[in-house]
C-alpha cells in the first residue's frame, strides 16, 4: 500500500487560513486522495477527498500537486472546532480491497 | 437511524470472558469496516465486508477475534478469551464510493 508522511503536529490562529500538508511520493494511477479527521472523544469524520483535480467542499479544499506527489487540505478560516488529528490516506480503487489505512495524522491546535 | 450505531457504548470485562460487539450500518451501504484505536494511538484497521463476505481480514490481530454480516447489514466483532491487550475504542464505519461513516465506537476494558 502506497503511504503518506503528514507533520506530527501544527498550530494555528483562529479565524486564520489553515494549510495542512501530505506527501504521497509513491502514490499510484489509481489511488485516491482522502482526508479524515477526529475530533477529541469520537470516531474519525470524513472531510473531502480527489484524484487529480482540486476538489472543494463546505468543510475544506484539497489541492493536489500536478504530479500528485503531494497534496495539502485547506481549511480557510480555521475555528476552535476544527482542533482535531487530520489523516490523509490513499485508497487503491483498483485494489481488491476499499480499506483505508490510518496513518498517525496530524495534531491540529487552534488558538483563540 | 441517521448514522452508523454501535453497541454497547462501553463494556468492562474479565480477562478470560468472551465479548460481542454490534455495529447498525446506514441503510444501504454495502461496505463495513472495523477498526481498533488503543489510547493515544492510531486507527488500526481489523476487517473489511462487501455485502454479507470478507475480502480482506487482514488485520485481525488473531484467531481469538472472528467477525460475521448478515442480512448485508447488521456486523457482530467476537473477542473469545479477551486479553488485558485486547483493551480499545472498536470503531465501525459504513461507506459508499470510498466515503466512510464511523460510529462512536465501543470502549472495551478487560480487566
């Protein structure tokens, strides 16, 4: 399975732009980019996913790298409910299984 | 119900006791999973069902663990013999087109 390297931890400012970045060097043609996340106390909330162009949503916008290398979900005005373990994870839609593999995220702390 | 419920929310039991944990998808999707979260740790993927049939039981840490789906709804996760190690939040999701809906969860503590 292809894997992602995301920062243990970030901090951010309230009301401010967030960039939480993912590198997926060995990503193949058929592997889709997902992001989840995990709120204090409960299971993981799915928040948006893509393949090659970037996709957004009510919750956030995902910006994949033109080589698809890398990939960076934005939260554009970052609130104290978003403080949450960001996972970026890629799905092999041509694999003989849809499991998703959690890796160990990202620590996103927003400050008041 | 509107999402993916789990029972019970919290189980405490002896070392050495079976325990069965059940998971209600949404109505509908085809795909469920189970995961395990140990505290402070990752989500480590157990199974995975397509319908009422196992593709991938990859992560099932051992035979004392065993999982069934019926009816294509409905998943039951049975721990024989349970291990102080066995302790965790089992979390269950539901999904279509790689979309995952995740339940609260069942906190196990075995004694």
């Amino acid at each position: 399975d292809a894997k992602t390297t995301q920062p243990n931890s970030m901090e951010s400012n309230e009301e401010e732009p967030v960039h939480l970045p993912c590198n997926h060097s060995t990503i193949s043609g058929t592997d889709y980019i997902h992001w989840y996340r995990q709120l204090p106390s409960q299971g993981p909330e799915y928040v948006i996913h893509g393949l090659t162009s970037n996709v957004n949503n009510r919750m956030a916008s995902l910006a994949i790298a033109e080589d698809r290398k890398s990939s960076t979900l934005i939260l554009h005005r970052a609130t104290l409910r978003d403080a949450a373990v960001y996972y970026c994870i890629l799905r092999d839609v041509g694999g003989a299984t849809n499991k998703l593999i959690f890796g160990t995220g990202t620590l996103l702390a927003v400050q008041p | 119900g509107a999402g993916v419920s789990q029972s019970p929310s919290n189980k405490v039991t002896e070392k050495g006791k079976d325990v069965e944990l059940r998971c209600d998808p949404i109505s509908g999707h085809t795909a469920l999973y189970w995961y395990r979260q140990s505290l402070g740790q990752g989500l480590e993927f157990l199974i995975y069902f397509q319908g009422n049939s196992a593709p991938d039981k990859s992560g099932l840490p051992s035979d004392r663990f065993s999982a069934e789906r019926t009816g294509g709804s409905v998943s039951t996760l049975t721990i024989q013999r349970t291990q102080q190690e066995d302790s965790a939040v089992y979390l269950c999701a539901s999904g279509v087109f790689g979309k995952l809906f995740f339940g609260s969860g069942t906190q196990l503590s075995v004694l």
